[in-house]
C-alpha cells in the first residue's frame, strides 16, 4: 500500500473545517477509487475491514469523518446545514479527482447513505456509480412522541441541544461484539440536536420526492431484519428510481451489514457489482464535471 487506512489526516472543507480522512491505495493503478460515507454516530476507523478488502481487490478507499464524527470537530450529532455534507462529498470528489486517475463511486452506509442518495440528485456529474448499504431513509420505529414534540419545540431556540438518540448498540448486527465495540469506542456516539433531526428529515423527505433525477448506476444492499431503518422505504425508492438500481436484501442481518457475521458475502456482492461497473465505466475525466 502507498497509504494506510490506520493513517488520519485532516482535510480542510470548503468552509475553512479541517475533517478527518482516511485512506488506502492499491500499490499498482487502482481500478476505481471508493469514497466511503458512515452512518450516524458512526465514523470512518469501523470500516477499516472493508477498505483492505476493497484495496485487496484492486480498488482505492477515502473514507471521511462526517463533520460531528469520530475524529473531525464539530457538536455531536449536529447538524445546522445538511447541504454542508453535500458540499463536502463534492469538494472531496475534486480534490481525488486530482490526485487519483479513476473512476469515482459512492459507498454510503446509513445517515452516509441518505447524503450519497441526495447528492445523486442534486451534483453526480462524472460519477460512475454509487452503492448505499442500509440507507437512513426513514426510521424502523418512530421515536416516542415526547421526543418528537421536544425535538420540534427545540428546534428554533436549542438547536444544538444534544438528545439521546436511545439507539441500542445490539441491534447493529446479529453479532453481539459489533454492538459492545461501538459501546466502548470513545469516536463512537448516540446524540442529535433537534437541529439534526430537522435535517435529517427535511432530506429523507427531498430524497423520495426527487427520485427522478437519480440517472447514476446504483446498488441497494439492505438488511432483511432491519431494526433501525426501514428496509420498506428503501424498496419503494429503488421502485421509484427511473433507472432500475440492483437489490440484494440479506434475510436475517440486523442493520450494519458489514460488520455481519456472514459480511463476506456482503463484500462480495459488492466487489463483484464494482467489478461488472468499472469493466463498463468510461475512463475517469479528471475534475468531476468536466469533460
């Protein structure tokens, strides 16, 4: 490797943030460079097992830490803009655009999985693809009412007050392990302001109204047992979208479907979807958005 995924560096933003970044490259010409987007409360370091698979099969990984995650600053869990996020996976495609001479794809888990599906509808010029994995489109469950009413009354004078999500760390896989280590992981949190819950909403609602933009190739991999988002909402996207996306549903994973038991066969889905895509995709063109 030319680069390790333990490594973190600091990336400054458009607006002056300095966020925190990993990476991994292929010694030989990568195939296709992955930018990798984690969910909510999450951060980048917990997928250091799919960056070496991803760079094992030829392909090169930056992952970020969203502003408010693991290493990058920011209030946990807050959000006063959600077009920041969209603005940071542009600038953080122009910048590997660069540096690396491949064809960009999209990896977003989760919360990471609602920004790449928004920003697919709003600035995909030159992308190749984009793979979403449990994306937070909407809530399995809805939050108790109380926390709905305090979070909206909150938003105008508190909005950065942060509130426990109530997540509960085993429902993130079937593998009991996962759910402890996020527990004990100090980058790992369960806080959003209502600020964040107004973003978060105002963009699941955009996503599903504007699906008829989405033109960019695209893979759905969801959990069957999903007790965190709705596996529902996910299908009914995929069914709205006017280029049909590919759809693997995992019976019986829980929502962190790479951090499964069986997430091998997650990652070869995926690396094999990535395969058959950059063997079609049209040589990388340098700044996205220009010929």
């Amino acid at each position: 490797m030319t680069a390790s995924y333990a490594d973190v560096e600091f990336w400054t933003a458009p607006d002056g943030a300095r966020l925190a970044l990993r990476r991994t490259v292929p010694t030989d010409p990568p195939r296709a460079l992955v930018l990798l987007f984690h969910g909510f409360g999450d951060h980048s370091g917990r997928y250091a097992h799919v960056a070496e698979w991803l760079a094992g099969r030829g392909y090169a990984v930056w992952a970020l830490d969203q502003r408010g995650h693991g290493r990058s600053p920011g209030p946990r869990g807050h959000i006063s803009r959600f077009a920041q996020f969209l603005a940071d996976v542009a600038a953080l495609r122009k910048r590997a655009a660069g540096e690396v001479a491949a064809p960009q794809v999209l990896l977003g888990h989760s919360f990471g999985g609602l920004v790449v599906l928004r920003y697919l509808e709003t600035a995909p010029q030159g992308l190749a693809g984009a793979v979403v994995t449990s994306p937070f489109i909407e809530v399995a469950l809805q939050p108790p009412a109380w926390k709905r009413v305090v979070a909206k009354l909150l938003a105008g004078p508190a909005p950065g007050l942060g509130m426990s999500t109530g997540l509960d760390p085993a429902l993130l896989s079937t593998d009991a392990a996962v759910g402890r280590a996020a527990e004990a992981d100090p980058l790992y949190h369960s806080r959003m302001t209502p600020a964040a819950w107004r973003e978060v909403q105002a963009a699941q609602v955009a996503v599903m109204a504007e699906a008829d933009r989405v033109a960019t190739p695209l893979l759905f991999l969801l959990a069957g047992d999903d007790r965190i988002v709705a596996r529902a909402a996910s299908e009914a996207l995929a069914r709205s979208l006017p280029v049909p996306p590919d759809v693997v549903v995992y019976d019986g994973m829980y929502h962190e479907i790479l951090n499964e038991r069986d997430k091998v066969r997650v990652l070869h889905d995926l690396g094999g979807w990535l395969d058959r895509l950059v063997a079609s995709a049209p040589p990388a063109t340098g700044v996205p958005g220009k010929a």
